[in-house]
C-alpha cells in the first residue's frame, strides 16, 4: 500500500540522548515535512525538503536536523534531546511544494517522550 | 504575525448539521485546506479552496471568503464517526501551510 511510513511508532527517551526518527515514502512525491504536534497548539513546521537533496528551515528547527539524500527517506535527528522536544512528530509528502492546491500526506506519527 | 483562529471544541447530536468556522491572517493567500484527524490518527484530507464559494463533496462542504479572511467546514447528517479534529490550514506566500489548532468535535447520540 502507497504511503508514508514512519518509525519508530513510539518512545522514550533520556535527555542528552541522540536519536532519528525514520520516514519513508513510496509515492515519488518531490517534498517532504516534518511537523511536531503539541496539545492545544497547531501543526508547526520544524524542516522541509522541496527535493532531493535540499533542505530548509521551518517554525521551529532548533535542536533538529535532517537530511534527504534520496526522494523517498527524510530522517529528522535530535542530537541531544530534552524533555521540551516531548510531542508528536509527524511526517508528511506532497507531490510539488510549489503547486499550492497539492494535499500533504500524513504518516501515523511517533510519540516521542524525553525523560 | 500569521494567525489562525477555530474554535477549541464544539458538540453536536448526531444526525444533525455543524458549522467549523475558521479565520485567518497570513502573509499572502494561496489556498486553505481542511483536515480531518481523529484522535491517535494522522491528519487527513478534506478539501481545499481557493476561489470564493462553495465546494461541496458528499457530506462535507466547505466556504471561502478571501476578502474576510473566513472559511467554514459544513458537516451534514453527521454520524458517530465525524467525532474527530478538524483543522484548517492556510497556504502562505512562500507556499508553506499556516496551520490552526484544531476543533474538536464530539458528536452526541
């Protein structure tokens, strides 16, 4: 089945720790998005890729990096975690990120808490 | 500053109609989605406009005004099943999505 995968679903983790939450997508789409998803606040951007092999700066990147070293994997790494980066992080595609009237695709998140 | 307001959480009884009403003030205007996200679940797509007026498809419809910063999600004989998040989003001017926090609809029998 087409679609956004992302890993893990779910974790815990020690502040100071180093770790990448995994995307994939399967559906040849130029753009991908990482977004945090926090109670009572809206979706917010944290990096975005247009394409393969460039990245750039959302809402909210600091403490995050990505990469995309190929159209369909967009890894997000928090190199050393804290307990404010506990959310929600989801994963999203579109096919062209200049063409406004594309949906983004969602992946089904992973829950990420920082002890 | 880009805003996004919708309400926090309405209620509604099953079988009836609701009205998500969402307003906006971005930098530029190039679209505004809806989403439907239940809870637990990803986000996903409703419907986009980008002219005034209204798209309807099925049970959902939904309303833009670009020059009162205004659109609304319509819902029709809802079902149990429409209990979710609805989230509206705006395409800003560097075509990234403005989103809002979400209402929370909860469908009563």
């Amino acid at each position: 089945i087409a679609g956004i995968t992302q890993a893990p679903t779910s974790q815990i983790l020690a502040a100071g720790r180093r770790m990448t939450l995994r995307c994939t997508q399967d559906m040849r789409h130029n753009a991908m998005y990482w977004y945090r998803q926090d109670l009572g606040l809206g979706l917010r951007l944290i990096h975005y890729s247009n394409t393969a092999g460039t990245t750039g700066k959302g809402e909210v990147p600091d403490g995050y990096s990505v990469s995309r070293a190929n159209t369909d994997d967009f890894p997000l790494t928090l190199a050393s975690a804290v307990p404010s980066q506990t959310s929600v992080y989801f994963c999203a595609s579109s096919s062209d990120a200049g063409n406004s009237n594309q949906p983004q695709h969602f992946g089904d998140g992973t829950r990420l808490s920082i002890l | 500053g880009q805003n996004i307001d919708q309400p926090t959480e309405m209620t509604a009884t099953e079988g009836a109609i609701v009205q998500i009403n969402c307003t906006y003030q971005t930098s530029g205007f190039n679209g505004l989605f809806w989403y439907q996200q239940h809870a637990g679940e990803a986000p996903t797509f409703l419907s986009y406009n980008v002219l005034d007026g209204l798209e309807e498809k099925g049970r959902f419809s939904s309303f833009l005004s670009r020059s009162k910063g205004y659109s609304y999600l319509l819902l029709k004989e809802l079902q149990m099943k429409d209990s979710a998040s609805y989230l509206c989003a705006v395409v800003d001017s560097n075509y990234q999505l403005i989103w809002g926090a979400g209402t929370k609809l909860i469908i009563k029998p």
